[in-house]
C-alpha cells in the first residue's frame, strides 16, 4: 500500500518544550525537544498510511493513523505513555486511503478519510468517524472525482466547532471547486456547492478558518492560458445561508502559480504559493478587508522543505498564530517556516581568523636587530606563560560551564516532569467532576 502522508506536526508548549510528530521508515515518532536536545523519542504506531494528530483544550495530544493492513486506529497520550486502539478495519486489498485529519471538540472526536476504490481509483468517498460521547458513528459526505495525485480534500474548523471541507471534482469534463460544511449542533453535514467559474479547469483547493468567524478559500485555476491565483471569503460561517465574496485574483497575470494555502498570523491572513521553484505571498488585512500586492518569499538556502503543522496557536515569539499547514524545514532540532522565518544562507567560507592572533603574529614577525635577540626571548617566554595560564583558565571555565550546564538541564526535565503532573491532574479533576455529575444524575433519577 502506497505511503502517502510526509507531513510533520509540532507543538510549543508554554513550558517551553517542543513536541515534534513525524514518520520515518513508515512509523510515527513523537520527540521531546528542548533548547535542540532530545529529551525523549517515542515510537507511536508503525507501518502506517497516512496520520494525523490533534491537541484538545485540556492540552493533551490524540493522534488517529490508517495502517497498510487497514486498521484506522485512535491514540491518546495520558500518563506519560500513548494508549492505543483499533477503530474499525478496512479492507486494503480492495481500497485506498487518503487524507486523514482529526479534530477534537469539547470531547468529540470527528475523524475525515477519503476511500476509494483500486477498480475505480479516481473516485474517492469521503467518510466521517465521529465519537459523540456515547457512541463511534460513521457517516458518508460525499463522493468526489480526483486525479491520481491529488489530495481528495482539505478541511479546517471554525470557533463554534464547524468543520468546513473544499474539494474538486469534476463536472462537464473540467474540474470544479466545491465546498460544504458540518453543522455540529445538528450532526448534519450541507449539500456541496460550486464556488469556483464553471468556464475555467481548477485544482489545488485549501481552505481556511480564521478567529473572527469568517472562511477563506484558495485555489489554482487557469486564466489566459496560465495558472493563477484565486480567493473567496464569507465573514458570516454561522449562517444558514452562504454569503460568498466575489472570486479575486491574488497572482499577478501569467505567473504560473500553484499549491497555494492560508495561516493566519495576528489580525492577518497570508496566502502563500507556488510560482515555478519560488513561493509568493499576498497579506490580507481582517480588520479592513485590505490586499497586499504579490511578494516573493527570500528563500536564499538550498534544503528541502517539508509540510508542517503547528498544534494549538503558539509558535516561537508569535502567539496569536493558527497554521494548519505551511513549508519548513529543520536545522539541529530548530525549526523554520517560509513566510514567518528570515533563514540565512550558510556560510560555507573557512577563511577565518583569530584578530588576535594575527595581531600577535605581525608583530613577533617583525625583523629584531641582532642586539634584541635576548630582549625578544624573554618577551616569548612570557607569552608562553600567559597562553599556560590562559589555557589553565579556559579548561577550568569550560569544567564550569559543565557543571551549570548539567544542573540547567536537570531543572528543565524537572520542569518538563512537573507540567506532565500538572496535566495528570487537570484530566484527574475533570474525571472526578464528570464522575461526582454522573453520581448526583443518577441519584436524581432514583428520587424521582
């Protein structure tokens, strides 16, 4: 079965650590990461498909992942352990997968995976798994025509909890945007509409939630012979009704632009994508509804990116920060993301010297007269000496800086085992609340 997921997680954690999500050799790691060490490597699941992890508000990390035999299971990271089972079994001689996401909401659990048929393969069912707190329901969206290559779907969530979903498909020989929403007060989920021009082939969508209750699509379409930019947005995601801006082109006029995508930083939404082997950028402003004009990202290094998504809204210095995914990459366990991250190019020049020491050796090069020559061995007798004690110095200073190295590290995973204990217990209270309300319930329907 074809692996078809390279994305990454990771989480900053106020506590200052770092959880990194990523799969190597087809199994799931988590590693704990600080001040670029590794506290920790855990090895979650293995011989998987595709993956997906989530962080609910008590702070505690799920992860939900399709194996090449089939199995979709759920994992939940309590007690310093990840606790897994299997949800349901597929038969993955007959179908393939894609696209697994998973969202946690007030302890629901929605899980969305596109299914397709290997007869068939272009057609893709999307399903969806959700825990309602008493009971697994699984329920059919949508069916949906794809190319081979594509990814069936892109979903997010809004603040009051409803998962809105975009795809393409085709219709009349062209492929057309759709979009359609689950409404988590009625578990329903909204017949698919068209948002993309019926006159135009389109690909790549991506959509977008932001904080201030409004959604955002993007997505690649053809416009004079040339791949462009475009954008919709509706301020008003609670609605029953649809209230869709007019379509806008982002990309300047025969650029050949693709894959684009939306992260919102601060009252700011930036919609980054591909143009040839450069990424481009367009801000737009939520408070005022402004655009920027197309900017070239500087991406003066020559590593690989990779996809990523940030857990929760935290991220280095930016903390009003909401990525469902963007491109980075990862340099001695620091991260770097395009778009918000100035990453240098490395320098690869080995030219470089000590000042003093040069300094020191003009001036010792300098011709002596013969009646000198005893002046100037005292002078590199003394020299040496001060390098000895420098030396001494130095050895002794580098003994300390162990030590308080040592002793730094020791408090961080003392740190690190403390906000464990204080999430042990913030789960621990919420299991005695839900078991006292389940006590008194149960107590008042024996009175009655």
């Amino acid at each position: 079965m074809e692996f078809t997921s390279n994305i990454q997680y990771i989480h900053y954690s106020k506590s200052g650590f770092i959880y990194y999500f990523y799969t190597e050799n087809k199994n799931v790691y988590m590693n704990i990461i600080k001040n670029k060490e590794i506290y920790s490597t855990v090895k979650i699941t293995e011989n998987i498909i595709d993956y997906c992890v989530d962080i609910d508000d008590s702070g505690i990390f799920h992860l939900v992942s399709i194996s090449s035999l089939g199995d979709l299971k759920y994992c939940i990271y309590r007690d310093n352990k990840w606790d897994c089972r299997c949800l349901t079994k597929y038969n993955a001689k007959s179908y393939k997968f894609k696209n697994l996401k998973l969202f946690i909401v007030n302890n629901k659990i929605h899980i969305l995976i596109a299914i397709s048929n290997i007869i068939h393969s272009n057609l893709w069912t999307l399903k969806h798994h959700y825990w309602n707190n008493e009971s697994w329901v699984n329920k059919k969206v949508c069916d949906i025509i794809s190319e081979k290559y594509d990814l069936p779907f892109h979903s997010d969530i809004d603040p009051y909890h409803n998962i809105h979903i975009v795809f393409k498909s085709l219709y009349d020989k062209k492929y057309q945007i759709y979009y359609c929403k689950y409404n988590t007060t009625y578990n329903t989920w909204s017949m698919p509409i068209r948002v993309s021009h019926i006159s135009q082939d389109n690909s790549h969508p991506f959509i977008f939630c932001d904080s201030k209750n409004g959604t955002h699509i993007t997505w690649s379409g053809f416009y004079n012979n040339n791949l462009e930019i475009f954008y919709l947005h509706n301020t008003k995601i609670n609605s029953s009704k649809n209230y869709w801006s007019e379509i806008k082109r982002l990309s300047n006029e025969g650029s050949n632009s693709t894959h684009p995508f939306i992260f919102q930083d601060g009252n700011n939404l930036k919609v980054l994508w591909k143009q040839n082997n450069s990424y481009f950028s367009n801000t737009i402003n939520l408070l005022d509804n402004t655009y920027s004009q197309p900017e070239k990202i500087q991406s003066n290094y020559n590593l690989k990116l990779f996809p990523i998504s940030i857990i929760g809204n935290n991220y280095k210095s930016w903390t009003q920060l909401k990525m469902p995914i963007s491109y980075g990459l990862q340099i001695n366990y620091e991260f770097f993301i395009i778009g918000l991250d100035v990453i240098l190019p490395k320098n690869n020049s080995t030219n470089t010297y000590n000042s003093t020491e040069i300094c020191v050796c003009k001036n010792l090069s300098k011709e002596s007269p013969k009646n000198e020559d005893k002046e100037m061995l005292s002078i590199d007798s003394q020299l040496q000496k001060s390098t000895d004690i420098l030396e001494d110095i130095k050895n002794k200073q580098d003994i300390v800086n162990k030590l308080l190295n040592d002793i730094n590290k020791q408090l961080e995973i003392n740190e690190w085992k403390m906000n464990e204990i204080i999430q042990l217990l913030s789960t621990l209270h919420i299991n005695i609340q839900n078991t006292n309300n389940h006590f008194w319930t149960k107590l008042k329907n024996l009175l009655k």
